[in-house]
C-alpha cells in the first residue's frame, strides 16, 4: 500500500473529490465524488481509479458519448460495429 495522498478538492475529469469516504475491508481509501453534469450525482470511488483516470464521471460521460454517436436504423454506428452493450 503506497503513502496516503488527500485527495479532497482536486478534480478528476467530471469528478471532484468531497471527503474521504473510509476503507474496504482490503485497505484501499474510497472517496465520496460529486460529478459537475446537471445532476450532480455523488459516487464513492477508490483512489486508484481516481488516480489512474479510470473513472472520470458518475457515467453521463458514457451516456453523453452514446448520445453524439450518429448511430444508424440498424442500431450499428460509424464502421458498422456494433456494441449495444455499451450503452446499458
């Protein structure tokens, strides 16, 4: 386990960190995260996650991609691929 860094008030794309929010039961710090889109959703998130850029929002900037993908009738976008999954 590396040193423990204070995360509280630095921004992680959509995310800002609000306060520490404790540990799992293998010692890894979460935080509690309030992302900027319009609902201002609140999320605990590990720090590595953080740190790493894995986890940049509550999930609208998936929905927001989705969203700007010109997606065709058949339900497949851009080079036919299709990956409905994605979107859930």
């Amino acid at each position: 386990m590396g040193k423990f860094k204070d995360l509280t008030g630095m921004d992680f794309g959509r995310l800002r960190v609000i306060e520490l929010s404790g540990k799992n039961q293998h010692g890894q710090y979460m935080w509690l995260c309030e992302c900027s889109c319009p609902d201002h959703n609140r999320i605990t998130v590990y720090s590595g996650s953080l740190i790493s850029n894995n986890t940049q929002s509550c999930g609208c900037y998936k929905k927001d991609c989705a969203r700007n993908l010109k997606i065709i009738t058949n339900g497949c976008y851009a080079d036919n691929v299709c990956d409905l999954d994605w979107y859930q």
